[in-house]
C-alpha cells in the first residue's frame, strides 16, 4: 500500500506537471479547479477538471461492480484491480506518444490521457476502499496526517502494552502514507524530462510489478480490536 502510495503521488507530480495543470487521483484539486474555471478565474478551462472527475467516477463504478463480482467468485480481486489500473495508464502513456510523441503535453493537454489516468486512479480508489487498510487510502494523505498528528499530540510516548503494539503499526502505516506521497510527488517530478507518455508507461509497469507480487502475497485480513478480556 505504501507503494501505491508512491505511485499516487507520481501520477499527480506528471499529470499535473506536464498534462495541463489537472490531478488524476486528487479529486479535491480538480473539484476547485472547476469551481475556479466556472467563476470565470484561473488559467484552466472547464473541460479538463470536467474530464477528470467524470472519468474518476466512472472508474470507481466500473472497479466497485468488477471488485465485487470478482468477490462473489472468490477471485483475487486486488491484483486484478491493480492490472486494471496498470492497462489504463499504459494506455494513456501509448495514446501521448502516438499523438504526441515523446515530449510533455503542458501546452498541449489531451483529454484522452486525462481520461485514462483519471479513470485508472478512480479504479484505485474503489480497490482501496474494498481492501480497507487502515490509515492508508493511497491516494490523499490529509486524514492520515491529521490521526497521526492527532495521536502523537494527545500520547507523545505509547506504553508497552498490546493495545500499545496496535497503536505503534498504527503510526508506522500512516508516517508510512504520508512519507510515501512526498516520495512519490518527488519522483513523479524526476520523471518529467521523460515526456508524459514514457512516464506514464514506466508508472503502469511499477503497478503491474505490484499486482504480479500481491499474487504471491498472502490475503490481507483487515485488523480486529482484541475482544476485551472475560
């Protein structure tokens, strides 16, 4: 999940640094984005916001029914949704270098690679939300950094205790959330020189890598609190 995470911030880092000034998996930054573009303000026109979200909503509803079919049949339904996500975004990377060749698509923004990353990232969002790994969404970091930061206020030192070890892996998968977005918004701008299409290709094979290795993975079982003792 951490690794997702990387892969979220870099996605953001290219589609938002060489696509036109969108997010693909920030729905929060492309909601204000319109907002801005309807009140007539700003430098990004309505339709790329506009293709971004649909195209996110869409890809959460696709993954939601694929996930949940995949569920009812007792399939590996993470990995699947993973090679999904990984197709899309080499689809997007193939569709910029055809029409666009090898350079970065900032003053030439294609709404067709908008659409394929952000449709990809709302795949992902629905795959998280179903695996429901605590403190660690992938693809926004606000709420994880306000528990954290919340917790280490209110109890700066946890005890040695059982509760206390749930607690600890608690912190260690949201620090894990938060250090891995900023690890993947820097890389993301490192791969800038690449031009939008071959990046986007290098993204879809690191999450195509990611599904091959949760096959061999065994199944997460979401945490339990301990049953309070008799």
């Amino acid at each position: 999940m951490a690794a997702l995470t990387v892969v979220a911030g870099a996605v953001d880092a290219i589609t938002f640094l060489t696509m036109g000034h969108v997010f693909a998996a920030l729905a929060t930054g492309n909601v204000l984005f319109l907002s801005f573009a309807l009140a007539g303000e700003g430098q990004i026109p309505v339709a790329r916001p506009t293709v971004a979200l649909t195209m996110f909503a869409a890809g959460v509803a696709v993954a939601s029914l694929a996930d949940r079919s995949l569920v009812a049949r007792g399939r590996r339904w993470f990995p699947a949704a993973l090679a999904g996500e990984a197709v899309l975004l080499g689809a997007a990377g193939t569709v910029a270098l055809v029409r666009h060749g090898t350079g970065s698509l900032t003053h030439d923004p294609d709404l067709a690679a908008i659409a394929l990353v952000a449709c990809a990232m709302g795949m992902r969002a629905a795959a998280v939300l179903r695996a429901s790994v605590p403190g660690m969404p992938t693809l926004l970091v606000q709420m994880s950094l306000v528990r954290l930061l919340a917790d280490v206020v209110t109890q700066l030192r946890v005890p040695a205790d059982e509760q206390a070890a749930l607690q600890r892996r608690a912190r260690i998968r949201l620090s894990a959330t938060v250090g891995a977005m900023v690890l993947g918004g820097a890389l993301g701008t490192l791969m800038v020189p690449w031009g939008t299409g071959r990046a986007l290709i290098a993204v879809a094979a690191a999450v195509l890598a990611l599904s091959g290795l949760h096959l061999i993975q065994p199944r997460y079982r979401p945490p339990t609190d301990p049953e309070p003792s008799a």
